[in-house]
C-alpha cells in the first residue's frame, strides 16, 4: 500500500467467523470457545498493528433457517454465546 501511495488508507477485516454448528451445511470447526478466542485475538492484532480499520464480525445471531446459520455472537434461541 505504501508503494502504491495508499498508506493513509486503513484495511477493513469484513465478516471474520468460523461456523460452530453445521446447520448452514458447514462443518463445525471451531467450538464457541474457539470463536471467542478468534474474535479477541482479531482485535487484540488490529490494536497493535498499524492501518487497520473496523472489523466486523459476520453475523450477530445464529440462523439455523439460512445458509450461514452458525456464525453468530448470539445462539438462534437469542442466548448469548457465553463464551464471548
């Protein structure tokens, strides 16, 4: 980016997650536990790191009715993931 005179301009880290269920036809590689561990550990690096922007964690709630149902910071029941 410095090259190429975009040095000022900051990387967005845009819907991050791992599935912790299968519902969206996903296997479930990583545990709530894991997930939580990601999500802190994405923050962690961007505070120490230099140009990076929001980052945005891919779903709020679990949608067990979708495609991508297993990615949420909430259980599908509304439950908080109590590893968060």
């Amino acid at each position: 980016m410095n090259a190429n005179g975009d040095s000022s301009k900051q990387i967005w880290l845009t819907e991050f997650g791992c599935p912790t269920g299968t519902a969206g036809g996903y296997p479930a590689d990583c545990t709530d536990a894991t997930l939580a561990q990601q999500i802190t550990d994405a923050f962690s690096s961007a505070r120490t790191e230099g140009g990076i922007g929001p980052l945005l964690v891919y779903s709020w709630q679990d949608d067990p009715t979708d495609n991508d149902g297993d990615f949420g910071l909430y259980n599908s029941n509304a439950t908080l993931n109590q590893t968060l």
